[in-house]
C-alpha cells in the first residue's frame, strides 16, 4: 500500500467521515424520531447535514493533491445523491437496501483515489467564452428559479396558496416550446458548469472559488436528479403530476417518513446552493468591474446569510410551519 502523507490522509479522513456514514445518519434521525426523542433526532439531523461541510471542509484545505481534492468536491453532493440514488432504486425496484448500494458505489471510488491516485487531466486553461457563456445562461435561468423558490415561499402560507401561484408560473414555464427549451438551458449549465468546475479545480484557490466549485459540484446533481423526479419519476413511472404533496411526501410528511427524511438536506441545501452560487457569480461580476474588496467581499456574504435565510423559511413551509 502507498505510504500517504500526513495532511492528504487527514483530508482523506474527513471526506470519508463526510461521504460513507451518511445514510445512516438519517437513519438514527428516523430511529429516534419513532421513538419519541426530538433531542437525539435533532443531532442525528445535525450530524447528516455536518457531512457534506466536512467535504468542503476537506475542498478548503486541499490544494496540491488534485485527485483528493476532485474527490472532496463531488462528496459534498452526499446528500443530493442519495435521494438520486434513492429514486433510482425504488424504480428499478432494487431489493438492495439503499444504505449497502451507497457503500457499494462510494468505498471503491473513495478507495481507488485516496489509495492510489493518478496524475489527473483537465489541468488547462478555463475558457473564457465558455465562462461568459455560462454566466448569461445563469442570468437567464435565475428567472426562473427566483420564481420557483418563490412559489416555495408561499407553502408558510399554505399549499392553496402554493397552488395558485404555481398555476400562474406553469402558464408560463409549462408552455410547450418554454418548458423544452428550459431543459435545454439547464443540461447546459450542467455540463459546462462541470467543465469548468473541472478546470478551475486544478488552480490555486481562494475559499470563496473553492465554495463556488463545491455549490456548483452539487448543483449539478440536483438538477439533474430534480429533472429525473419531475419527468421520469412523476411523470413516466408514477404518471402523476408534481404539486406540493409530492414535494413534501405527503401524506407521511418529510419528517416522519424513513425515505423521506433525504430529503430535508437534499432540499435546504438545494435552496441554499443554488443563491449562493449565484452570490458567487455576482461576486466575481463585482471584482471584474473594479469594486472595493471589502464591498465585494461583503455583498457575498450578506448573500450567503441570505440564502441560508430563505433555505431555511422553505423548508419550515414544507415540514408544515404556517405564517
């Protein structure tokens, strides 16, 4: 076995820390949840959504051992990705409990790289057009997705008024030559958002740029899986529509249900990630135009606070707090 230098391993142990217990951590949510203990499934809960800050954690500290780092990057998508994989499963209706599939996928992949990484490619320059291309196609795809958590807001008020305000939008975004090309935008963003994170990986970082890959690493893979729920989950396999009581898997709930309780940090930091990369974006704009660090710098963070802010007001509406 290689020998490990001390740093990477300690990285390597808060990655794995981050990625493998994952799923069973919500699992002791569920346990004490069923068992009346609000304290113990409160820091279960804590506990699942302190995975993927170790992953990033990891992304923060890492600079000269690329894999590693690539590696800490995609594990922040833990709790994204188990939903994913979780949706797959029921389709395919696996018999494998999703807990030993995710060992499965997540030991060798963690193994191969930690143990025995290989020089990497995608070392070269970030194309600029593609970079410029990518922030228009963001700015585009915000107005849609600024409506959408809107329309989440609303769920403090209630699921009627979810309801009407989401009929509105769908005169709008379920147009047939919208809705198409809205997909089109967004599989975009996925892929050159993935390019780039790609390339920008290799370079020294600063904090904010390593947060900005790691919001984007996960982005990717909750589109993509939010994608798979709306139209081949709901639509193909269930031949239902999506509304409020399958976002918030009624009639169960997301709390007291062991499959759906995924989804309460698949979606806080669906929600939280997808403003504060947009923060990013907005704070890259600012520098480029001559803005005093200090301003950039705290514009940024005001929209991090404020994106964990509104994360937090939607998911209090989908677990059932009303204004």
């Amino acid at each position: 076995m290689p020998r490990i230098p001390d740093a990477a391993r300690r990285n390597a142990g808060l990655i794995l820390a981050g990625v493998l217990p994952y799923p069973f951590l919500l699992d002791g949510f569920h346990r004490a949840i069923a068992g009346n203990e609000p304290v113990i499934a409160a820091l279960w809960l804590a506990l699942a959504f302190l995975s993927p800050a170790l992953c990033l954690i990891a992304a923060l500290r890492l600079s000269a051992q690329l894999p590693l780092r690539r590696l800490a990057l995609a594990c922040v998508m833990a709790p994204t990705a188990y939903v994913f994989l979780g949706v797959l499963a029921y389709m395919a209706k696996s018999p494998v409990p999703d807990e030993v599939i995710w060992l499965i996928l997540w030991v060798p992949i963690c193994a191969r790289v930690i143990l025995w990484p290989r020089p990497s490619d995608g070392e070269g320059p970030v194309p600029a057009a593609l970079r410029v291309t990518h922030g228009i196609v963001a700015a585009l795809v915000s107005v849609y997705v600024l409506f959408h958590l809107g329309n989440h807001l609303f769920g403090l008020i209630g699921p009627e008024r979810h309801l009407a305000v989401m009929k509105l939008g769908r005169l709008v975004y379920r147009n047939p030559f919208v809705e198409p090309l809205l997909v089109a935008l967004m599989l975009f963003q996925i892929g050159s958002g993935l390019f780039l994170a790609w390339r920008w990986s290799a370079k020294p970082l600063e904090g904010f740029r390593v947060f900005q890959l790691a919001s984007g690493f996960y982005l990717s893979l909750f589109i993509l899986g939010h994608m798979n729920s709306v139209f081949v989950f709901a639509r193909s396999y269930l031949h239902i529509q999506t509304g409020w009581d399958f976002a918030t898997g009624a009639p169960t709930g997301l709390i007291h249900d062991a499959w759906n309780i995924r989804l309460v940090p698949h979606y806080w930091l669906g929600v939280f990630f997808v403003l504060s990369h947009l923060a990013s974006g907005l704070r890259v704009v600012l520098a480029a135009h001559g803005v005093n660090a200090r301003a950039v710098n705290g514009t940024w963070m005001a929209g991090l606070l404020a994106s964990a802010a509104i994360a937090t007001l939607i998911l209090l509406g989908m677990c059932g707090v009303r204004l």
